[in-house]
C-alpha cells in the first residue's frame, strides 16, 4: 500500500464527554488544595520538612517533563519516523515545563535556608572551598538560565509542531519538519548541560559536602525511564477514551515498552557505576551519601531499590509478550512510576535533618505533607497538560513521515 492509500486517524481529539477534558478542573482543584495545604504548613513550625516534601513532588514532575523534552530532542536528531503517532503526547507533556517556574519560586524563597544547607553553613572548610560555585548570586542566575533553555527549547518543539497541523502546503509541512530537526541537535547540548547542573544545584547540594560526577546522568536516567511508562499508560488511557484507537498500535506499545526496559538497565548500570566508585574509593565526603542512607529505616529502602528498581522490572519486561500486551505493559509501566516516586523519596528526604554533615537526624517518616505535596504539584502539572492536550490535535496529523508511523512493524 502507498503512503497516498494510507488513510489518516480522525480519531484525534479528545472528546467533550471524557475524562480528559475535564483534566484542567481536576487538576486545578487539586492544586489548589495540595498546594494550599503544603505550603500553608511550611509557614509554621514544620516549614523544613514541608519544604522536603515540595521538592520531591517538584523533581518528580518536572523530571517528567525534561525527560520528555530530551527525547524529543533524540527523536528529532535522529530523525525517527515510529514515533510520530505518540509524539504529540510528549510534546504536551514538555510544554508544561514553563509552569515549573512558577512553582520553584517556593524553593528559591520560604525554602531556600531550609533546604540548602549551604546557604547558613558560612565557616565550613569544606564548603568553603565550593562557595565560588554555592553562592546566591550564582545559583539563581544559573536558574534563571536552565528556565529559559527550557522554556524556549519546549515552546519551540511545541509550537512548530502544532503549526504543522494547520498546514496543508507539502512543501512547507517538509519545513517545518527540518526546522525541528535543526533546533534539536544543539538543543541536546543545552538540554544536557542545564539538566545536570540543576540537579546539581538542587538535589545534589542537600548534601553539600557529597559529590558525584555522575548525578546529573542518575537523575536522567531515573526520569526518562519513567516518562517512558507515563507515555505507554497515556496512550492506553487515550485509547480507552477513544483517541487514537487507530493511529497507535500494539508495535508502538512494544516500542515504549523496550525504551522502558532499556532505560531500567541503564538506570542500573548509572546507580552501580555511582556507587562502586564510591565505595572502593572510601573518601569520607563521597561515602556520607551512603552513610546517610543505611541508618534511621533508610537502610530498608537502599537494599530493596536494586531489587524492585530493577531485577523486577527487568524480568518482567524482558519478554517480547509482556510489552506487547497491553495489560503486562500497564502493569510494568505502573511499577516503574511508583519505583521512580520511591528513588527520588530516597535521594531527596533522607538530606531532611542532616544539614549536610554526614549523620542522618530523622528517622524514615512519611507525613501527610508528601501526599498533599504531590497533589498539589501533581495537579498543577495535570492542569496544564489537559489544557494543552484538549487545545490541540492528540496525533501530529500533517507530519510528511506519518504514514511510517501508521504502518510501523516491529521484526
């Protein structure tokens, strides 16, 4: 069959009476409660650990959508054609990294002192020796620069895709498409570079006298292994809705399905490289990460995160079957979501209390602020992604290469 016989999906918008329309409400008045709730708490007594709580909703989400952006950005460079059919979801997903500006105006001011160590630690030797790179000045000014990249990169890869449904001028439907292509190659470079260093500068620096060359790499490799299971749960959500119930197939579940796999394995290799580095190394400011973390219940987390991280997941999605079934790839995709929610918890909480000096004070204790922190952050993201999903058509419809992806084969 000819590119010219393959007939469009026109099954692709989201329908008035599903639930994704209502997602911008729902994800509003979740917001407003989730946000309400924790930030309230953080103006009282129990400011530093609402502020614990924050940031890890905050990672969660907006590691979703960097993930998101840097595939795109791959899928671009590479110029992949299987994937246009899913693509308009990660590009609705990478849109809503604008919203993270506002919500990291609560990190940089009410929990500023309190999650940053750094920030009140003026006669420390060690930090001393950093704080050329731990300065103020510097850390907001590098913000302000990974807020921009991201902005600018996401709205582009958005809007110059959303264009393209609107024209039917082949020739300039082909431009539009290596107008994406050219953006993309050094956008990976941007992409890289700001996504690193503001996991440096935000998750790394709870514990500042600890470093690691490789952290930047941990977290991306944490989150696009997620995002991968979101986009496969998305796209059995939107089907089940009745969009794109013939533009994305079982192929494509298989394919998000080996990225989901694949990114298991080298979120693994990542967290072993880190960690054996460390260890066989034994220097007393590398060695306090883990230190911090096998102590107070944390220890628990540490030993089950190699097996439920990834032994899991890797035998379970290791067969051919599993990822092209729809309920064992939900199943998989699901786990993964809730394995990455857990890393970050272990990154992120156990710094809660230590104030960087290498001995954990707190014990594992969830509170109700994580659940509200993850509603309300969670809400704002869902708000801006129904409205962006319901604004626009769910499939990139005058991609020139969208018939590939409609007859796309996995051998």
């Amino acid at each position: 069959m000819s590119h010219d016989e393959i007939k469009k999906p026109t099954d692709i918008t989201i329908p008035s009476t599903s639930l994704f329309a209502k997602l911008p409400m729902i994800g509003g008045v979740m917001a407003v409660i989730g946000l309400g709730a924790t930030l309230g708490s953080a103006m009282g007594e129990s400011r530093t650990r609402a502020m614990f709580s924050y940031l890890w909703a905050y990672e969660i989400f907006l590691g979703l959508a960097l993930a998101a952006m840097g595939w795109l950005l791959i899928d671009h460079t590479v110029k992949s054609s299987w994937s246009i059919v899913v693509r308009r979801i990660a590009e609705t997903i990478a849109v809503t990294l604008p919203l993270f500006v506002l919500l990291w105006i609560p990190i940089g001011t009410i929990g500023y002192h309190s999650l940053y160590p750094w920030t009140v630690e003026l006669n420390d030797a060690i930090l001393a020796k950093k704080r050329w790179f731990l300065s103020d000045g510097f850390f907001f000014g590098r913000a302000a620069v990974y807020f921009l990249v991201w902005t600018v990169l996401s709205w582009t890869l958005y809007s110059t895709s959303v264009k393209q449904d609107g024209t039917e001028n082949e020739t300039e439907r082909g431009n539009l498409t290596r107008r994406l292509w050219t953006i993309s190659a050094p956008g990976i470079l941007l992409y890289g570079v700001t996504q690193s260093f503001a996991a440096i500068d935000w998750l790394m620096s709870l514990q500042p006298h600890w470093y690691s060359t490789i952290f930047g790499v941990y977290f991306f490799a944490a989150s696009i292994q997620a995002f991968f299971a979101l986009m496969a749960l998305l796209s059995m959500a939107l089907q089940n809705a009745g969009v794109a119930k013939t533009a994305i197939t079982v192929e494509h579940f298989h394919d998000l399905g080996k990225f989901t796999f694949g990114f298991t394995v080298f979120w693994a290799y990542i967290a072993f490289s880190q960690f054996v580095l460390i260890w066989y190394a034994n220097i007393p400011e590398e060695t306090v990460f883990y230190m911090t973390r096998l102590e107070g219940g944390w220890n628990v987390i540490s030993y089950a995160l190699p097996v439920a991280h990834f032994f899991l997941p890797f035998l379970f999605l290791l067969s051919r079957n599993v990822k092209r079934s729809r309920t064992g790839l939900a199943v998989g995709a699901c786990w993964v979501l809730v394995m990455y929610l857990v890393d970050l918890y272990w990154l992120i909480l156990p710094n809660f209390g230590t104030h960087g000096e290498g001995h954990h004070e707190a014990l594992f204790a969830p509170t109700w602020q994580d659940a509200t922190a993850l509603i309300g952050v969670g809400g704002a993201f869902i708000a801006v992604f129904g409205y962006f999903l319901n604004k626009n058509k769910v499939v990139a419809i005058n991609d020139p290469r969208l018939p590939e992806s409609l007859v796309h084969e996995n051998y």
